[in-house]
C-alpha cells in the first residue's frame, strides 16, 4: 500500500512509499483511511526538526490526524464493528503508572510513542491495523468533520482539565480569552461558548477574514492584536476567568497573566521550540499570581476520554450552528499521491486553517467489508 513518509531528522524528505499492508491479529482492527489532517506538527517533522522512526525502520509515515473506517475485526474485538467510523488516538503508552491507568497524555516517564510523530507510524497510509482501545467510534452524521477530533480533543483536555482543577472553590466562570485563531484557538472558542461564557477570541490579522467570520458565527468576539494589544484587554472588557493560549508565540503566555482575574485560570498549550528571551515584570506578576490564587497549566496530548467528550461537544456543535465545523477544512489534497501540494500547503498557505488530505475519490463511500 501506499503511504506518505519522510526521513526523521532530514529537512524536505517526505515522499511516497509502497508498504506492506499491516497484517490483522487477534484482539486488533483493520481500518481503511478515508482522510488526514495535517498540521504544524507534520510540517516541522518534514523539516527535520523532531520525529523518530519505528525501531528498525528507517522512515516514519506521517499523519496523527486520523479518520477511516473499519474493514475487518480480529478475533475478540467487540467494541467496533466494520462499518464503523473511527478516529485514532495518537500516543501509545510505556510503563510508568500514568500510563498504566490509561492517562497517557500524563505520562512522566516520556518513553511513550506517538502515531505518525515518535516511533510508530502515522494515518497518512491506505490502511493500519490498531487496538480498539486506541479507536474512538465517530457517529456517521459527522462523518464529514470526523477528521478534527484529534485537534479538538487536544482542546477538551485543556478545557475539562481547568474546570477539574477549579472544583478547589466555588467557581462560575462568565469570561474567557482565547489567544490565537487557528484550529486550536477556534475549537478552544466553540468548547467555551458551549459552555455558555462570552468569549473574545484574539489574532493578528484585522477584520475582515475567514477566521473572524468563523469566530462570530459561534456568537464569540474577534480582536485583531495590531489593532489593541493583549496588555490592556483587561481594562476594555473586564480581566477574564480562562484564557486559552494557542499562537505559538511563548512571550503572549506571560501577557496573559498581566490580564486574567483573581481565581482565574490560563491554560498554555502552544509548542514553542525556539530560544526566545523576554523581559518580564516578575514581582508584579508573582504578586497577582499569589493575591489572586491564579494557575497557570500546560497541557498536551489527548487521551481517550478526551476524544470521547470531543465527540459529544461536536454533535452539540452541529446542532448549535450547523455547517460550521466543516468550514474550518479549507484546503483538500486529492490523494496520497500529491503530497507536494499537501507540504507546499503546509509551508506557505497562510489562509488555511485545516488541510486535510482525502485518500480516493469517494473513499467515505467505499462499502465496508462485513
Ligand atoms: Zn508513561
């Protein structure tokens, strides 16, 4: 089968391979990929910057972003069936005690592997066999957004993961900021408006424009960044009780602290690589941090029952403004075999918010083998 795979640690490899089509056992599940998200993640693995092979391979097939279909179920699966809809998780876990219980994404040890990132490869392939611990079923009337529930569950675990953590006081949430609108900024938007909290979304890029549009339609504000500072949005619009980082640009983490409200939550999940250096004011920040019994968490990854909680917000989604999800795939790459244009994407498509490559003409209708 064919499968779109790159060089770990080569800048610009990524290319087309032919692979043995994985091999069904017991107690796992052979899914046919219908499509593939890809991200800055996929972009920064292409350039050599991160990502690892599987032991004894020398290329690792990209793709974390999944959704496909079940063709066939070894013996002893009961929890999928073929014909089901599924999206994979991404990290596997090792053997520390997080991990044990299934809390992956909280994994301390860090010898955990991650599909299509870190020692196992990835969706972007005709088909892969995986556990059904590891697949989440997706209900066919969502079938066309399926394909976002990675991205959206890296949101809810942030999102669930501050509301567990502020059951330490009596907390009614009304405002929040969300720091960047791309896919993670906007599903950060829809999680919290359905939440029912007035959010005010923030990019760099004035009015008008895809993003913004799509940050109204849920009924959230959007704020340009050159037109009003994050410094001072407090003084506008009242200091705010979750703020969601995701731009990407770590000097924004510590201007949102100057801005969130005594009790108030800020939740940081951009993945900054570089080495930049910024000056902060460190006593005041420390001060309110300690008056106003403030925390600050990081999060990453997602683990099953994050997708879970992700499939339920999306069906709220849709019945709440129909259409919208969908909108946010605005690019589509027709075929493993143009995987050019998916990385020519990826580099330099600056409107996109999510590309998705589609694996075959009407492979959503392909018939399930029962
Ligand atoms: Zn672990």
């Amino acid at each position: 089968m064919k499968a779109i795979a790159v060089i770990p640690g080569k800048p610009n490899s990524a290319h087309l391979v032919e692979t043995p089509r994985p091999t069904l056992h017991a107690g796992t599940v052979l899914v046919k990929v219908i499509r593939v998200g890809v991200d800055g993640t996929d972009r920064e693995i292409n350039e050599g910057l991160y990502g690892a092979a599987p032991a004894g391979a020398d290329f690792l097939v990209l793709g974390h972003e999944s959704f496909g279909r079940v063709v066939e179920v070894g013996p002893g699966v009961k929890k999928v069936r073929p014909g089901d809809y599924v999206v994979a998780t991404v990290r596997r876990p090792d053997d520390c005690i997080n991990c044990r219980a299934g809390e992956y994404d909280m994994c301390i040890a860090g010898n955990y592997t991650e599909r299509g990132i870190k020692g196992r490869h990835g969706y972007l392939s005709e088909f892969y066999v995986e556990a059904p611990t590891y697949l989440v079923n997706v209900p066919p009337t969502l079938k066309e957004v399926g394909v976002l529930l990675e991205p959206l569950s890296i949101v809810e675990k942030g999102i669930m993961q501050a509301y567990k953590i502020q059951e330490r006081l009596v907390w009614k949430p009304q405002r929040a900021l969300v720091l960047g609108a791309g896919t993670v900024g906007l599903m950060a938007t829809i999680v919290l408006r359905l939440r029912g909290l007035e959010v005010f979304t923030m990019a760099r890029t004035p009015k008008p424009n895809r993003h913004a549009d799509l940050v109204e339609a849920t009924g959230a504000r959007y704020l340009s960044s050159r037109e009003q500072p994050v410094l001072g949005l407090d003084e506008t619009y009242g200091r705010f009780d979750i703020i969601f980082e995701a731009t990407g640009y770590s000097p924004l983490a510590f201007e949102a602290m100057e801005v969130f409200g005594n009790n108030g939550v800020l939740i940081l999940s951009s993945v900054t690589g570089g080495d930049r250096h910024v000056e902060i004011p460190a006593d005041k920040l420390n001060l309110e941090m300690v008056l106003g019994n403030k925390v600050v968490v990081g999060t990453v990854n997602a683990n099953r029952r994050y997708f879970e909680r992700g499939v339920v917000d999306m069906q709220r989604a849709e019945e709440r403004w129909p259409g919208l999800l969908g909108r946010f795939i605005t690019h589509r790459v027709q075929g493993l075999e143009n995987y050019e244009e998916m990385i020519r994407l990826l580099n330099h498509e600056k409107s996109a918010i999510k590309i998705v490559v589609e694996l075959g003409a009407g492979a959503q209708e392909t018939t399930a083998k029962r």
